[in-house]
C-alpha cells in the first residue's frame, strides 16, 4: 500500500467503471459532524439510546427528538467542493460511475449526484413502522407526538439503525461485481459491511486478470488501509477537486 500526502492524478480509462464509498468524512467539511469527531456521542445522546429498534420501541419520542436535531443541523448545510468533484466525474462518466453512501444526509443529490444508494438510509425521509408504505420526502421537526400513519402504525425516520439490514445489497452488488476502481472517501473502515467491500473487490482482483485499483481519501489511515493500493492523506474537498482525470 502507498501512502501519499499530495494528489497522485488517478486516470480513468475509457473503460473503467468507478465504485465510490462514501462515510461521514465526506460531508465534516460541510458542518456536519462525523460520528467520530463526536467521541462516539451524536449530539450529546449513546447510539444505543437513540439509533437501535430497541431504542425506537422504549421510547419513541427521544429517537425523534434526536433525528428532528439531526435534520434540523443537515437542512441548513450546503455540499462542499468533494461533492461536487463527484456530481462532476459521475457527469463525465454517466454509467460507469456508481456511489454508495454511508451518510444519511442529502449534500450528494444537493451537489448534483443521481446514480447514488443512500445505504444507511436518509434522514429526510420518514416511513411507516408497520405498513408497505414507501418511504417518503419529510422535512418535519418533531413536536410532541410521535407522528402516525394513516394505517395507524408509527411513523419512523427512514434510518438503517445499528442491528438493522443496510439497504439496497443488490445493486451494490452488481455494482461490485463490474467495477474496476474504487475510490473510498471518509469513512473509518469499522462499520460493516461497508468496511468490507474493498476486500470483497480485492478478493475479484485475485481470481482475474484485469485487477481493481483501490483507492482511500481522507485525513488519517482507515482501520482497513491494508486492503488499498493507495491512500491519499487529505480532506474530501482538497484531494478530490484535482485527483481524477478521465481520459
Ligand atoms: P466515522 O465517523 O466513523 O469516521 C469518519 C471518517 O472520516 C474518519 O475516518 C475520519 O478520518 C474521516 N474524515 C474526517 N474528516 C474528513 C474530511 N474532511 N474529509 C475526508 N475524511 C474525513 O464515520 P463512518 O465510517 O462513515 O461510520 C459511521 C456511521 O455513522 C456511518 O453509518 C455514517 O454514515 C454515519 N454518520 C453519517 C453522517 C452523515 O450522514 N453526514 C454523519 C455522522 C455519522
């Protein structure tokens, strides 16, 4: 693996397909705080008291009080230049240009972003706890009552919670399966199974000829840096404005 502090000038070929992985690093430069920088606490609460089921079936009103902060703290944020460098690279690249998102926040789709899965789901959406009912937009704040569905079930923040499945698996597979770079952003390399989609690419790159380039931008080391061929030691939006050229 190397380690570089300065921009090694990735070149895409034309025909690369780009998987990209995003955590909270990406969106620190935007205001919003990484779950890290807040010594394991988000605003003040332990995850388990605000972001399990078990959370949401003891007391309700507190895990909606938490994500209303939460929404109320993303609503007022605005990309920073590592989203847009992505909106960029996805226009140039159309559909070889896929990004899977650990954050919960909007900054992507706000920069321009479309070919994207929010995997931990999005904090402005809400969904019903017991109908099919798909998730929809919601920006409310919480009041005093936890809001209700018209099926009379309770209405959630649409947020995969920690013991919960992450979202759309199958497409990130397929997406896996053809990539042949991966460029991960921000992320710790701790929360799975995010943390293991470099090894499952690295695994391809041993049973084929082609290989795929790994590759990891964010201010310190990930716990998984060994699975990269390179990382590049900077902020998302000072590395990655100049990192990328597509041939
Ligand atoms: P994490 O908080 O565990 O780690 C953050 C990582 O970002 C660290 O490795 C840190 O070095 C790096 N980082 C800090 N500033 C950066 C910058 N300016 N540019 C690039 N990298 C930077 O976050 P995680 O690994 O994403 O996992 C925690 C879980 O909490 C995930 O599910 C995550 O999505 C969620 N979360 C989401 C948000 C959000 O939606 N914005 C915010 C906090 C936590």
């Amino acid at each position: 693996m190397m380690i570089m502090s300065a921009s090694p000038g990735l070149r895409i070929g034309p025909s690369d397909k780009v998987f990209v992985l995003t955590g909270a690093g990406i969106s620190a430069e935007s205001g919003i705080p990484t779950f890290r920088d807040a010594n394991g606490l988000w605003c003040g609460y332990r995850v388990e008291d605000v972001a399990s089921p078990g959370a949401w079936a003891r007391n309700p009103q507190l895990v909606w009080r938490f994500y209303s902060m939460r929404r109320r703290g993303a609503l007022t944020c605005k990309p920073n230049a590592g989203h847009v460098a992505l909106a960029a690279l996805e226009h140039e690249l159309d559909d070889r240009f896929f990004l899977c998102t650990q954050n919960v926040d909007n900054l992507h789709e706000q920069a321009g972003s479309r070919r994207l899965v929010h995997m931990h789901g999005e904090l402005l959406k809400s969904r019903c706890d017991s109908c099919d009912r798909q998730p929809f937009e919601d920006t409310a704040l919480f009041e005093s009552t936890v809001p209700r569905c018209e099926c009379g079930g309770q209405l959630r923040p649409h947020i995969v919670w920690f013991g919960e499945m992450p979202l759309e698996m199958e497409r990130i597979a397929q997406e896996l399966e053809r990539c042949t770079m991966m460029l991960v952003i921000g992320t710790s390399g701790l929360v799975y199974p995010a943390a293991g989609f470099v090894s499952m690419v690295r695994e391809r790159q041993a049973s084929t000829d082609g290989g795929v380039r790994t590759i990891y931008v964010g201010p310190e080391e990930p716990a998984n840096s060994r699975a990269f061929d390179q990382c590049c030691l900077g902020t998302a939006a000072q590395v990655l404005p100049g990192l990328i050229t597509v041939d």
